[in-house]
C-alpha cells in the first residue's frame, strides 16, 4: 500500500504571491489592531495617590519594630 504524502503537489495553498498578499494582509491587521489596544490601555492622566504607599508603610513598620527591640533588649540587659 503506497502512502500519501500530505505535501503533495496538487496543493498550491501556500504558495505564491496569494499567500504573500494575505500574509502582507493580516500583517496589517494585526498592526492595527496592536495600536488600537495601546491607546485604549494608556490612561489620559495620572491618577493621584491617595495614602501612603506599600513602600512607606512597609518602611514605618520596620523602623517601629527595630525601635521596640531596642527598648525590650535594654530593659532586658537592666534587670
């Protein structure tokens, strides 16, 4: 039993300048819908912060507990 080839020449699909027309097409496409998605996704201003960041309160919170430690080792080394 002979076995077909799935590339066979019958098949002109993807070749030629067809195929490289459509390619040039959705090439364009794609570019058009890229920058549709960048506009929509950047923001006409900058929104304003409203409290304190992560980064600050992660940093008052640190200086507190090496304060405490502080105080509890010296009263520790007192009694």
């Amino acid at each position: 039993m002979q076995k077909q080839s799935i590339f066979d020449d019958e098949v002109h699909g993807l070749d030629g300048p067809d195929y490289v027309a459509l390619v040039i097409e959705w090439d364009g496409i794609a570019d058009d819908l890229e920058n549709q998605n960048s506009q929509a996704a950047m923001p006409s201003a900058p929104k304003a912060v409203v409290g304190p960041s992560l980064t600050t309160l992660g940093t008052v919170v640190g200086a507190l507990g090496v304060l405490l430690l502080a105080v509890w080792g010296i009263h520790r080394l007192r009694a």
